[in-house]
C-alpha cells in the first residue's frame, strides 16, 4: 500500500457566519449553558463561532451538516465523549447528542476549560477494561 504524503499547512482562516442566537431569531451576545447554566459569550478565541459551554464541554444539537449552519431541528442536549487530534495538531471535541444518538467533531476553543480537555484526553488510560500497554505501543 503506497504511502500517504503529509499535506502542506493550508490553514484556512474560517469566515464569520451571520447567526441568530437569540428569542425569535434575534441576534445575541451570550446563551446560557444546558449542562451547568452559565452565560457563555458567543465570541470565542481560536474559532468563529462558538457552540459548547468553555466549562464543561457540553453543547445543544444545532448544526445539521456544516458547522455554524444552526439548522438541526434536533436541539438534543450533546454530552462530550472523547478528543481528537487532527494531522495538524489541532484538537477536536467528539460529541454525542442524547437525543437523536448523532455523533459530531468541534473545534475546541482558546478558552476551553484545560482541566476538563485533559481530564478527557487520559480517559482510556484509566479505564481498566484496556491493558495499558496495549495503549502505549500504538
């Protein structure tokens, strides 16, 4: 099987999406959090648009099929399962919405809570089903 050559960083800047956030389609500076009821501000360092609580990673089913879209009708409440990296290096959030069962990647944000990211990131480590070593030779 031939191998794959590493792509070039062609990092593109993501473009602001116009989004209605608010009551009756308003836009909005903030949303209140479904898992720990915290206002989150909707500005998020590191990405466009911001769809998880910064605290505790838990985010509403909304986005359909692009990221931003806002077009679900779903609005499930969407738990964070796991990280994933991406050949860049830039982490990715595994959600599950407890609604409808879909699974969907997002952006971490800069202002992320780090404790919880890592807290995530060393899960299977813990889990004591899997053999530890098993883990560290892939």
């Amino acid at each position: 099987m031939p191998r794959r050559r590493p792509r070039r960083s062609t990092h593109r800047p993501q473009r602001r999406k116009d989004v209605l956030h608010g009551p009756g389609g308003a836009h909005g500076d903030a949303f209140r959090c479904v898992g720990c009821r915290l206002d989150v501000p909707l500005t998020a360092p590191g990405t466009a648009h911001r769809n998880h609580c910064p605290h505790c990673l838990t985010s509403l089913h909304v986005d359909q099929r692009i990221p931003g879209d806002r077009a679900s009708g779903c609005r499930g409440r969407m738990t964070a399962l796991s990280l994933s990296v991406r050949q860049d290096g830039e982490w990715s959030i595994i959600h599950e919405c407890l609604t409808c069962g879909e699974l969907s990647a997002n952006r971490i944000a800069g202002d992320d809570n780090a404790l919880a990211l890592l807290r995530m990131a060393v899960r299977p480590l813990s889990d004591t089903f899997i053999p530890v070593r098993a883990l560290l030779t892939l």
